[in-house]
C-alpha cells in the first residue's frame, strides 16, 4: 500500500487513504481515527479489531493504541519536554529524552 503525507502549515496535513484514495485534512489524530472505523474499503481479518490504519496492515481493538500507530505515520508529536523544546510521538520516548539529556537536573 502506497500512503503519502503532506505538511500544509503546522496546523494541518493532508492525508490520503491507501484503502479508498478519500483525501482530507486534519489537524488531528481524531480524525484518523474515525476513518479508520468506518472505512468500508478496508478489509478486517476479524470482525473484532475496530481500527485499521488507513495507511498500513496494522489493527487493533484499542483506540488509544490505534492513535499511538498513527503517529508513526504523521508529524503529530504532542509530548513535550519540560526543559527543553524537543517533542515526541510518545509519552514513553520523552521519557527516555529527559533521563538521557536532562539527567543533571
């Protein structure tokens, strides 16, 4: 499957479907997420897994893990460290960042 992202300005970005080609923008992973439960386009192995990312295989049962996969493929990175400007995509990596960098303090 064949996905593309265009940045727009900080606020948007472009997605394109790999599954049914629709084009919208989005300022949001909410957004994503939505498509990725009612896109009839996409195929499901089992009925159970109510996310498929619009951009890849991947499937899941779990909204807020769906989100942390579509980060992967987005600019979305809405972790900030407190000390300095770097962002992440996951809690988890920040994390990581202030022991690594910030351990002095």
């Amino acid at each position: 499957m064949v996905f593309y992202v265009v940045i727009i300005c900080t606020c948007f970005s472009e997605f394109r479907c790999s599954y049914c080609l629709e084009t919208f923008l989005s300022k949001s992973i909410e957004q994503l997420l939505q498509h990725s439960r009612s896109c009839s386009s996409m195929s499901r192995l089992y009925k159970d897994y109510t996310y498929r990312c619009p951009f890849c295989e991947y499937h899941t049962l779990v909204k807020e893990v769906m989100c942390r996969h579509l980060r992967t493929h987005t600019a979305d990175k809405p972790f900030k460290c407190s000390f300095c400007p770097h962002q992440a995509a996951d809690p988890s990596n920040i994390k990581k960042h202030i022991l690594i960098k910030h351990s002095f303090l």
